[in-house]
C-alpha cells in the first residue's frame, strides 16, 4: 500500500478574450461541487494581472488518488463541458508534492 501524501495541483487556462466574465460566472457557480469532493482541502482561483484571460486555480488535496478520484469524475466532466466553450486550448495540469528536508541540529556547536 502506498504512502498518502497531500498534493497540489496547478490548473492552467486560456480564456478566450472577451468570454472572461462568461468564465468568471461559470466557475463561481461550480466551486461548491469541488468543495464536496472527498480529499479536497483548500483551492483559489487566480488571472494573470498582464494578461486577464490567463487563469491559474491551484487546489490542495489529501492524496494523489483524492485528486484523480475528482479528475475522471462525473461531477468534474460536467465542469469541464461547461467552461469548454470559453477555452482556447485544454487546460493543462501539473500535479506537485512538497519536498520535505530534515534539518539536523548539532549541539556541541562543532563542525562535522
């Protein structure tokens, strides 16, 4: 059995201009079906100040298998249909685990 570990996943987005608040409504009426959704802990949703139609919505997960249960599920497909007509291409998602270092301490304050 694997080790669950919380993740992080960037999702990338290109509206196309003119559709950003058609987006902007269409997302906001869908962020309580990802809230339901079992592993999920926290999101926002962020657009590039330089370029407005650039959106970025990263979302914290319990695990990996949280995140792909969302991905492939039904609930995540209807979202996708409803925000396809306004995008440019796919989105694209880039999945992200923390790298966690242990810092060891001396003491006696010498040098190794």
């Amino acid at each position: 059995m694997g080790i669950f570990r919380m993740i992080r996943v960037i999702i990338e987005r290109e509206i196309a201009e003119g559709l950003e608040q058609f987006y902007e409504s269409a997302i906001a009426n869908l962020l309580d079906v990802i809230a339901g959704a079992p592993g999920y802990l926290a999101g926002e949703s962020l657009v590039e100040i330089k370029h407005p139609n650039r959106y970025l919505v990263i979302t914290r997960w319990s695990s990996e298998q949280a995140w792909e249960r969302w991905f492939t599920s039904p609930e995540r497909q209807q979202l996708l249909d409803s925000i396809r007509p306004f995008l440019l291409r796919d989105e694209k998602c880039t999945l992200l685990r923390q790298l966690i270092y242990n810092r060891v301490e001396s003491g006696s304050g010498e040098q190794p």
